[in-house]
C-alpha cells in the first residue's frame, strides 16, 4: 500500500501527506537556528553574534554536502523503485551510508587543520576570530551526526516514509534548544562556554538524532532495506548518486560561497553589517525551510511519476509544488514588510543593527516569491535525473549575477546592497523557465506509463 500510495493516491492529497511532515520538522529546525543566535547574541551582541555569522558559511557547506548527497540518494531511490528495481533500490541505501562517511571525514580534515587560516583571512579582530574558530572546529569535527541522518533520512523520504525522517529533525532540534542554554551560559553546574558551547550544542543534538535514525533504520522494516554485511561500495551507483547529488552539492555550496563572499563586502562597512546578514538568513530560514519541507514532499512524488512514465501526475505535483511554494512564500514577504522590529527584536539589538537591518530585511525580502519558482523548477530538474540545470541557475543566480551587482551597489551605499538578491532570483525565473520547456520537449512530453 505505501508503494501503491505513490503511483495512486491523488497528487495534491499526496503531496500533503509527504511534505506537512517535512514541513514541520524544517519550521522546527528553523526555529532551533534562530534560537542558537539569540542565545548567543544575548551572550554577547556583538563578537559573538558576528563570529556566528562568520561561521554560518561553513555550517552551510557542512548541510549542502549532506543534503546535496541525500538528494541525489533520493531522486536515485525513488526512480528505482518506480522502475520496479528494488535491488538497484537497496544497493543505493547503502552507498548513501557509505558517501556520509566519506563526507565526514573530510570536514574533519577541515576542522582540524584549515578552520583557523579561513577566518584569519576575515577579520583582524582577535577575540571574534577565536570564537568563530572554536564554534566551526567543532561543528566540523563531530559532523559525522549530521552526515549519517541525513543518508537515512533521505533515504525513508525516497520510499514515502516522511514520519519517521521528521522524528529524526525533532530529536536533534528539541535536544539543541534545550541544550543551548545550558551550555552557552552554564546552568545546571555545567560550565560556561559562550559560543563554545551552542557549538556543542549543535553536535550533541545531531548525534542523537543519528542514534535514533540508525535505530529506525535496522531495526524497523522499510520498503528499503540497508544491507552492510559483506558491503563493497559500488562505482555505478555513486555515479548515479553523484550524477544528481554532485550538482545539488555545489548548487547548495554556492550559498556558502555566496555568504563567505557577502560577508567580505559587507565587512567594509562595519561588523553589524555582517550581523545583520547572518541575522537575515537565521530569519529567512523560518520561510524557506517550510519550502524546502515541501521540496522534500513534492521530489520522491515526481521521481516515483517519472520513472513510472505518468507524465500528467509528474505535472501535477510541479503545478500543486508551485502554487503551495508561493503562497507560503507570500505571506513571508508579508511578514518581513510589516514586522522588521520585531523579527530583529528578538537578537537582542543594537541601535545600529535596527537601523541597518529594517530596510535590509525589507528590501530582501522582495526575493522571496520569484524563488519560489526557482526552488519547484529545481526540484524537477533533481526528481528526473537533470540535477545539472538546477545548478547552472544557482550559479547564475547567486554567483554570476548576485556577487557582481552585490560589489557595484556597495558605492552607493549599505542599503543598496540588499537589492542584489531580488535582482537575481528575477533573472533566474527567466533562465529556469527556459530549461524547463526544453526538458518538457525532450523528455516529458512523449512519456507513456509502463506496460
């Protein structure tokens, strides 16, 4: 029935049932980021709310690796199991395992020899330099959490299973909120340690939250069953992972680059400015992240519809995709317009940071619903196997327009900079728009479902 469920089930009752769950458990990993900077930012409001946000593109890199692989794990899933090929299926799962500890061990490479030379490279500022070391070490080094829940989450998400993967995110987000105070300012006979510690904050949370989703894993049955004895990693499979994963890693890794490369412009006008953009994308994440739940509904849906060849429930699930994507985006752009105080209210603010962040979370914000496109057409392009167009439209958006418009408006001042982002995800509709038509004619279009 749960395999039926995906080839059957109306599309838009489907998609509910798929992404709420995901959605939730986002809004609540949304709200333990925004809660780790107000910690923190009552700690400190200045050089601990900056290192932070120093440190928040290496955090980036750390998800973008784990979620970009998942992804390519889940597109590769799905397909299979709508191709009947409940084998290639199983054989993914494990290789998924396999590519999450390959990719912890080499931000533990990372966090043990290159943390302190990137930051150095920022800031002249000792004591903010040292915090955001302290804080990206650790995250970096016990990144082996995050990596291997993401595999397996990804993994249940590709057969339907959206319950148990939300479980997952609960346990790491509840155990980090509870657990932020406690160690930031040493309550309970714990020691104080500031940044230092919402940075263990962070890994205890994540690598609880793996305990239990390995516990799920093999100890419960799934319509994919992970199968380690005897395992030899399997070339053709990480091809295929990699052939999606690949472009969703550096299309998500961009946004690192992107915020390393802000944070250098926006440093030339003063730290509060880069507070402001690190506060920006604490807050954004509170709209985005229910889209990025419902990417995570709508992407095994589409992926199960095109393996299957039922060409008019994988165009349903991108017309429902969208029409959901802006309307959450929508009210978003409500909120940011009409309640800038408050949202910044909650850091703790300085005069100054009010002053730089209201027109900034304004301004934009403007972004919010022509991204909604960008993300849904992203998600086609992933759910297919043509992972490559979603990254070619990041790096146009958030490289080779963003950066250089970001750069020339900075002359005329810090609050010009902001329109850069709108700007962008305009320019990408058009560009997605474009990929998407020509992947209609060429593959969607004359799909007829399977014998």
């Amino acid at each position: 029935m749960e395999e039926n469920k995906m080839g059957t089930m109306p599309v838009l009752p489907l998609i509910f049932s798929m992404a709420l769950p995901a959605m939730f458990s986002m809004l609540v990993q949304a709200l333990y980021n925004i809660v780790d900077s107000m910690f923190v930012s009552q700690y400190d409001p200045v050089n601990a709310l900056a290192a932070v946000s120093l440190a928040f593109p290496v955090q980036m890199l750390i998800i973008s690796v784990g979620v970009g692989t998942g992804v390519g794990l889940n597109s590769l899933i799905s397909r299979r199991l709508g191709e009947e090929r409940q084998e290639e299926a199983n054989a993914a799962a494990a290789n998924g395992l396999f590519l999450a500890v390959l990719s912890w061990l080499v931000f533990l490479i990372f966090g043990v020899f290159f943390v302190r030379p990137f930051f150095e490279a920022f800031s002249d500022n000792a004591t903010l330099v040292e915090m955001a070391i302290r804080y990206t070490r650790i995250c970096s080094i016990c990144s082996f959490g995050c990596f291997i829940e993401i595999s397996l989450e990804k993994t249940l998400q590709a057969t339907g299973d959206m319950i148990h993967p939300m479980q997952f995110l609960l346990v790491g987000a509840i155990t980090n909120i509870i657990l932020d105070p406690i160690m930031i300012f040493g309550y309970f006979g714990f020691p104080e340690m500031g940044v230092t510690g919402a940075a263990v904050a962070t890994v205890l949370g994540q690598i609880l939250s793996m305990a239990y989703a390995l516990w799920v894993a093999f100890r419960k049955n799934h319509l994919v069953q992970i199968e380690l004895r005897g395992f030899r990693p399997k070339g053709r499979i990480i091809r295929d992972i990699y052939a999606v994963g690949l472009p969703s890693i550096v299309m998500q890794s961009i946004g690192s680059v992107l915020t390393a490369s802000m944070n250098m412009i926006l440093i030339s006008f003063s730290e509060v400015a880069v507070s402001v953009l690190g506060i920006y994308f604490k807050l954004q994440s509170f709209i985005f992240m229910p889209v990025f739940g419902l990417n995570q509904g709508v992407m095994p849906i589409m992926g199960y519809s095109y393996g299957a060849r039922k060409k008019s429930r994988l165009l349903e699930a991108l017309k429902w995709g969208i029409c959901i994507a802006v309307v959450i985006m929508s009210l978003g752009t409500l909120l940011f317009w009409t309640a800038p105080h408050l949202l910044l209210g909650l850091f703790n603010p300085t005069p100054e940071l009010l002053a730089l962040g209201v027109p900034a979370l304004r301004t934009i914000s403007l972004s919010f619903i022509p991204a909604a496109f960008g993300i849904m057409f992203g998600t086609i392009f992933q759910a297919t196997g043509y992972g490559v167009r979603s990254l070619i439209i990041s790096i146009l958006r958030q490289l080779v327009v963003i950066l250089p418009v970001a750069w020339y408006l900075a002359r005329f001042g810090l609050d010009y900079v902001w329109y850069a982002f709108p700007f962008a995800e305009l320019f990408s509709i058009g560009a997605s728009v474009l990929f998407f038509l020509d992947l209609y004619k060429k593959k969607i279009k004359n799909l007829s479902p399977l014998e």
